[in-house]
C-alpha cells in the first residue's frame, strides 16, 4: 500500500530547508569560504547577493521556488500513486 504525501508539509519544509541553507551559505559568503558556489548562486537567483537585503531576498526566493516544486510534485505523485 502506497501512503500519500502531504504536498503542503513537504513544501513548508522545502521551503524552510532551502532559506535556511541560503543563509548559510550567505554567512559562509561573508566569510570568504565557499566564494565559489556563492559566485553561482549570485548567477542562479534573481535575487541573492551577499548584502543584507540581498540574503533575505535570496531566501525568501529559493523559499519560494522550492515549495512550489515540491507542492507540485506532491500532488502529481499521489494522482500517479
């Protein structure tokens, strides 16, 4: 028997899961480690830059995307399952 996703719980926790690990990467930025993928994720969010307003906005963006990817793919998994 297969259970069925709560679209809306997996995508809160994308959500919560992606902000978070912008903002890491955002102290990580700020720090001078990981200037690399900071690079990419300044080139991959609209977004996202290392200056206060840009963090918050980088992650209220990656929050954003990720639930609505994972709430869509919830959904099209329990119609398939």
């Amino acid at each position: 028997m297969v259970q069925e996703l709560r679209p809306l719980s997996l995508g809160y926790a994308a959500a919560i899961v992606s902000a978070i690990g912008m903002l890491i990467l955002a102290i990580f930025g700020n720090l001078g480690i990981y200037t690399d993928a900071v690079e990419m994720m300044q080139q991959w969010h609209m977004f996202f830059s290392l200056t206060p307003a840009g963090i918050i906005a980088g992650m209220i963006e990656a929050a954003i995307i990720s639930f609505v990817i994972l709430y869509l793919f919830a959904v099209f998994y329990n119609r398939l399952a």
